[in-house]
C-alpha cells in the first residue's frame, strides 16, 4: 500500500503540482475559481480533475479515495438536497462508469435519491454501497473515505470488503465478490496452454475522473480542498 497522489488544492496549480509526485500525470479541464485554500467548481465552469491511465493510482483489487469538500447544500440522510427530488444519478468520481463501461471493470460513486452511493460493476455482478445516514450542514468542509479490497478490509467490526467513511466513522459497509476481469484473461490462457500476454491492470488506459466525466453525469457545484488516494485499501484515519 503506497499514496498515489496527494494534493491540497489551494490553487488550480495544484492539480498537476502535488505533494506526492504526480506520476498518474493528473491535471484538469474546464475551470475552477481560486478561493481561500480550495477551489470552487460551478454548474456552469465544468471543472475536471483527471488522469488518462487510473491504474497508476489503484487497481480493482483493493485503493482507497479520500475527497475534502463541501456543497452549497445539506446532505440529509446521504442525500444531497435538491438532487434527492431527482430521478438521475450525480457523478462525483470514478472509473468507467459510462457507455464505455459494458464488458469492463467499473467503480464510481454518485449522489442519488437513496443516499451516496458507491457502486462497482465486475464479473463478479454489480453491486453498491450505500451511505443513507450521513447528514452535513451546507458550505461545511467533511472527509468522505471510500475504500475497497477484494479480500477483506482490515480493523472493521463487520467482514466488509467496500467501504464508505465520512469524517473518520464507517458509515456503510459491505461484502461482495469483486472480480479483476484480468485474472479472467489469465485462467483463459493458462487453460488453453498458451502464453499470456504481458499482464496488465484492468483499468489500464481508462481514465480517473472526479467531478465530471465524459457522459456528463454531473454539473452539481461543490468547492474541494484535498484529493489523496492510494493503492491499498487503508492508509490511516482522517
């Protein structure tokens, strides 16, 4: 288990400028606005962090996303207020999570009616966690952690495998089976007896993207203040 990219966003600089060397080559599109210690994203600025190849920050086995951020709004209930009227789902980050998803592994996590939901899409079958307690007063600063190991993560009361944490306290947890498609192609050519191609990650080349992507799934306003994520499934308490 190692960081892969850590940044406190006190400048749109930041982004590609992090405290941990930006080996994943994160960077940004759109536009933020530079406040005091954060940035501001609007509905109508489109501000996009993300990198070309997320597995250079984790993998499907097991990684862990720690977002700093705020919202003009209440969450009650993990609910986002007004979206909790709404029948669509808000993207906040992930992993091919869009028409491109269908016979690859996906990960994201999205607002939506029921609550924050992290959800995962494998051969395994597809699965979600669902945070529907968490309440947060508008324009207030909150940690949410989202973790996930295929195994089992370590120091929880419950055997959960995917995890939601807000300000340091496990929220929602569950166990399910989550399967790396590349292990898949591995079987195959073991089976057949032939030589497997180099291995790679199976989310090589598919791109991590927070608070847009490309199918336009979100144009929710929030201001963000850090972005670290690892490669293993737990690298601390907030």
């Amino acid at each position: 288990m190692f960081i892969t990219y850590y940044s406190e966003l006190c400048s749109m600089g930041a982004i590609n400028n992090p405290h941990v060397t930006n080996g994943c080559h994160m960077r940004s599109s759109g536009f933020f606005e530079e406040k005091d210690g954060y940035l501001k994203k609007t509905a109508h600025n489109r501000g996009r962090i993300f990198c070309d190849d997320s597995s250079k920050l984790f993998d499907v086995n097991s990684g862990q996303v720690r977002l700093t951020l705020s919202f003009p709004q209440d969450i009650s209930k993990g609910v986002l207020y007004p979206l909790g009227f709404s029948d669509k789902s808000h993207f906040l980050w992930g992993v091919n999570m869009g028409v491109s998803d269908i016979g690859r592994n996906s990960i994201g996590v999205f607002f939506t009616k029921n609550g924050i939901e992290f959800r995962f899409k494998t051969p395994g079958g597809n699965y979600s966690v669902v945070d529907d307690i968490t309440d947060i007063d508008s324009n207030s600063f909150f940690d949410l952690d989202l973790f996930w190991d295929k195994d089992e993560i370590v120091g929880t009361e419950e055997k959960v495998n995917a995890l939601i944490r807000v300000n340091g306290e496990n929220i929602s947890g569950s166990f399910f089976p989550i399967v790396d498609d590349s292990e898949i192609n591995s079987n195959f050519y073991s089976a057949v007896e032939q030589e497997e191609p180099s291995p790679t990650s199976s989310f090589s080349g598919l791109p991590f993207e927070l608070l847009e992507n490309s199918f336009n799934y979100n144009n929710v306003e929030c201001c963000i203040r850090k972005i670290i994520i690892s490669n293993g499934s737990e690298f601390g308490e907030s």
